[in-house]
C-alpha cells in the first residue's frame, strides 16, 4: 500500500499491524455503510423482488417506479415545505445572531454578559423540555399547522449554539481592524457590512449548513405542531408514506432516500464545506 | 470604537432576544405552571398543585423514566467513545486507502434520525428483514429474533442504532482531534523504539483529552433529546421498555393528554439539561471563553 512521505510517523514499508487497522477498518466499513446501501439497493425493487429475492443482493432488476410513485404521492410538495421552512429559519437564526454576537463582542456591559450567560444556559436545553408550552402557544396564536408555526420556535432553538460560534469566531477578529474603522466614523452596521461578515464568513458559511440540517431533520416540531399533507415537511412524510405503505418497504425506502438529497448532493459536490458545518464549532 | 451599551446596539439585540424569550424561556417558564394543571390541552383546566408531582412519582413513571435515560446514557456513552476514538485516530493516518474508507464512514451523517429508524426497523424485521435472513443463511439463531419487539433487549438495540447513527460524528471529531497532535511527538516515541499500543496509550489518548471530553458532553446531554429514533421504532414499547423521558413526556402529554403530567417530566428534563449544560461551562473549554469575554 503506497504511503504518503510526508508522514513522519508512517513508514513507507507497512509493519504487519497495519495490515490488522485495515481489515478493522473495513469491517467498519462494512457496518456503516451498508445499512445505507441496502437502502438504496430495496429502493430500486420491485414489491415481487423484495419480497422474492435475496435481501443482501442488489436487485436483478432495478426500477426506478418507486420513486415516482412517492413524486406522485405529493412528495415535491412537502420537499418544498422543507425547504421553505429550513431556509428561512436559517436565514432568520444566523442574522439574529450576528448582530447579538457583534454587541457581546463590541460592548461591556454587565446586562449584555447576563444575556450571552443566558443563551450559554440555553446550549443544552432540549427542545422536548418546552415542546408542550409551544404547543399551547402556536395554537393560541393561530399558527398550528402552517409552516410559520414551525419557522419561529425552530430559530429560538437555532440561536444558542449560532450565537455562540459567531462570538467565538467575531471575538478573533483583531481590534485594531475595529479601532481603524472607527476613526474613519463608520456606524455599526458598515463595520458589520464591511468588517465582520466578510471576516467572518467561513463561519456564517459552516453554521448555516449546521442550523439548515438541524431544521431539516427535526421531527419533534412538525410531529406536534402540523397536522395536514398542505403542511407536511419531509420528516413527516417518511412516516407518512411507511404508515401508508405499510407492506410496500421499497417505496419507504425511496422515501428515506429522497429524504436526505440536500444533503447527499452536498456531499458529493462540497464534502468539505458539509463536513465542517456538521462539526459546528464543535471541533475548535 | 467605544465599547458601551447605546440604543443602536440594544435594537442588535433585540431579534435574537426576542425570538429566545417568547419561543424558549417564558414556554420554561409556563411549563412550570402547567406541572400544577389537570388540563387536557383544549378543554378548561383546574388549578391541582402539586398532585401531578405526586403521582408521576408516585405511580413510577418518573422514576421509571429516569432510570431507563441514565441507562441509555450510560449505554450510549460505552457504545459510542471507544469505537469513535479508534475510527478517528485511524482515520487521521495519512494511507490513502483510509481517506477513502473515511468517505464512506460519514454517509450515515446525511440521515435524519427519522431516516435511520425507518431503515433499520426494516433491517431487523423479524423474521424476514436483512438481519434475520444474514443470520439465516449463515445459520445462526432461530431466524426469527425480534430485535426490537423483545422487552429484555429493546433498550439495548436501541442503543446501537443511536451508536450507529452519533459515532460517525464522534469519528469526525476525533479525526479533528488527532490530527492536530504535533508529529514531533510520534517522532520522538518512535526513536525510543515504541510499538503502537505504548504509542497510542502514552501519545495520542493524553493529547485527545479535551476531544474526549467534548465528545463525552455532547453524547450525554445528547442522550436527553433521543425521541425521534425511539418514536419511529419502538414507540417507547414494548410495554413501557423504551419509554426514556422525552418519550414519556410526548406519550404523557400528547397520547394521554394529561398536560400537567407531560410538563412534570418536561421540567425534570430541562433540569437535567441545565445541570448537565452547567457541567459543560464548567469542563469543557467554553469556561476560557467566558472568561476571555471579560477581558475584552
């Protein structure tokens, strides 16, 4: 096996226990990544090949009926409520809190402290702790089963960990950078314009791809604030169809599939970027 | 620039102030309240104090609850930190062949836990699923393990799927980790002739501690928010075997419709969060943050 020279604690001739790392590692490879194989491989049977062939197998003949029976069945429509309700939450969570994250960096205060102690606090609050309130909540307010019901309590639970990483990565732009700015007069928003975001853009970059999975994959919320298909979000729909197909598991898994396409394309095109975002600030 | 609080700022803080208030801290804060209510969510509600405490504990539910988190907490931890670190230090050599491996260790990481739950109960469906006819062919058991309808074993294999579901992420983060120890270190173990094991032990575990204890936090606070894996599969069955606390607190206030139950354990849950989130600024390196804060 060819070794990068660069390595200074790796040979170029491969002691035998590197032979064992790599027959571990594959069955690792094995564990993890063939539960997603065999999703896609009974995704394209047909209901007679699942029920006939051999599970482990790819199919004989694969098919592609699936997944236009779950388009068929409305799919396109709660893809695109995912869409809509993960994109502006993303957009609402990650400006809400840059412009808290530029004051707790910029400001002495001890109110401001307070807030930024508070939203620390709030890191590891679960949602399932305040699901019920909500509930009462978006219901008092008109907003059960429509998508903004959904948006609003998803960027109070985004904000947290968004404000946190922001500051961390605000607080590393230097002051003079803030000092220069401010002899020249410039307000606070041409400092956010033309300082902070163009700095800090690797980081707004990672913490969107974060909130925007957070959102996608949340079921809680939609689970117990949407009820209709016109408000069903791609979550839901999963349970929706294996509920409805109950016999029929290569249509649910043609589900499961088109579930993750934002970010099985983001995958293949920006490995990198997505890896990163899925760390958060996690990895720091 | 100056560094006080103006009015500019304080309408900058105000979004995110807000939208935290109103959708975070006062449904906290009301939950507190509805822990006293005998309500069914629609009809009118009755002020009752503290019976809701009383009989959640009283009855077992509660406690049974807690128990079953911890021990999903416990399990998840064990299943989880030892596999992730290995899979990360692995991954953080630099043999081709294991960036490759690595590509496909993270694909597990573009499914939602609702996602993973629905392919997996259709994995260990008993009788004719993918593992029973894997077990079949090679002829092992009966062929007809209910992997997740057996109350003795329920918890147990659900605390794998989560392992199979979080340890990608916990590989990532070790992998971050690993890579950041210095190579002078292993060059320096390797002049006084260390085999591996020494390597690993004396090297690269002592550098991976603030990785381990991140890692650690996150799986543990984490371990209070699996419900959707367990809502998809289980239910919290069979019988109440699953039912760890944010399942019972949905079973409870949406199934059961007692409000006031719900929020009893709902507010057992957010402690739990704050306590364990405290034991974050306290650990972890987010405690230097803060106090960098004061130094600005």
């Amino acid at each position: 096996m060819p070794t990068s020279s660069s390595g200074l604690h790796r040979r170029a001739r491969s002691p035998w226990y590197n032979y064992l790392f790599t027959a571990l590692g594959a069955v690792w490879l094995l564990i993890a990544f063939y539960p997603v194989l065999y999703m896609l491989m009974t995704s394209l049977r047909s209901q007679q090949g699942f029920l006939l062939g051999t599970p482990w197998l790819p199919p004989l003949h694969p098919i592609l009926e699936n997944y236009l029976t779950v388009l068929q069945a409305g799919f396109a429509h709660y893809f695109w409520n995912s869409v809509v309700v993960s994109v502006v939450t993303v957009v609402l969570v990650v400006g809400c809190s840059l412009l808290l994250a530029y004051v707790i960096v910029r400001t002495r205060n001890r109110v401001v402290n307070v807030v930024f102690s508070v939203f620390l606090v709030g890191l590891s609050l679960p949602i399932q702790a305040a699901i019920i309130p909500i509930y009462v909540l978006i219901t008092k307010m008109g907003m059960y089963d429509k998508l903004i019901g959904l948006i609003l309590p998803s960027v109070a639970f985004g904000l947290p960990l968004t404000v946190l990483i922001l500051v961390n990565f605000v607080r590393d732009i230097p002051n003079e950078l803030y000092e220069s700015m401010g002899l020249d007069g410039a307000g606070e928003f041409t400092v956010l314009r033309h300082l902070v975001i163009p700095l800090a853009m690797p980081a707004l970059v990672s913490v969107s791809i974060y909130d925007f999975i957070q959102v996608w994959n949340n079921f809680l919320f939609p689970l117990v604030l949407t009820q209709s298909s016109a408000s069903r979000v791609v979550p839901l729909a999963i349970t929706s169809f294996q509920g409805q197909y109950t016999m029929n598991v290569p249509v649910t898994m043609a589900v499961v599939v088109l579930s993750a396409l934002p970010l099985i394309l983001a995958y293949i095109f920006g490995r990198r970027y997505l890896l990163r975002g899925l760390l958060a600030g996690f990895g720091k | 620039m100056q560094t006080g609080l103006n009015w500019k700022r304080v309408l900058m803080m105000l979004p995110a102030v807000l939208f935290f208030a109103f959708f975070a801290l006062i449904p906290l804060v009301t939950a507190v309240y509805y822990s006293g209510l005998s309500w069914n969510g629609i009809g009118p509600s009755q002020w009752v104090g503290v019976q809701n405490w009383t009989s959640v504990f009283q009855d077992g539910t509660a406690g049974h609850a807690i128990l079953l988190t911890v021990e999903i907490m416990v399990l998840s931890w064990i299943f989880q930190t030892p596999l992730s670190l290995l899979i990360g230090v692995f991954l953080a050599g630099e043999q081709k062949h294991r960036a490759v491996f690595g590509v496909f260790y993270f694909v597990p990481l573009l499914f939602s836990a609702v996602a993973i739950g629905v392919t997996w109960e259709n994995i260990l469906m008993p009788g004719y699923g993918l593992l029973d006819s894997l077990l079949q062919s090679v002829g092992i058991g009966s062929g007809e393990e209910n992997w997740l309808g057996n109350s003795r074993i329920a918890l147990v294999v659900l605390a794998m799927l989560i392992a199979w579901q979080f340890i990608p992420f916990h590989s990532l983060l070790y992998q971050g980790g690993a890579k950041q120890i210095p190579d002078s270190l292993y060059e320096a173990a390797k002049i006084d002739g260390a085999n591996p094991w020494t390597t690993f032990f004396s090297i690269t575990l002592p550098q991976l501690k603030y990785t381990i204890i991140t890692s650690s936090i996150l799986i543990l606070t984490g371990s209070l928010t699996y419900f959707d894996l367990i809502y998809v599969t289980t239910e919290g069955g069979p019988g109440n075997s699953t039912t760890i606390l944010p399942m019972d607190m949905y079973k409870e206030a949406f199934l059961d419709q007692s409000i006031g139950r719900g929020s009893v354990l709902a507010i057992i849950l957010a402690v739990a969060g704050v306590v364990l989130s405290l034991v974050i600024l306290r650990f972890s390196r987010f405690t230097q943050m803060e106090s960098q804060l004061e130094g600005v």
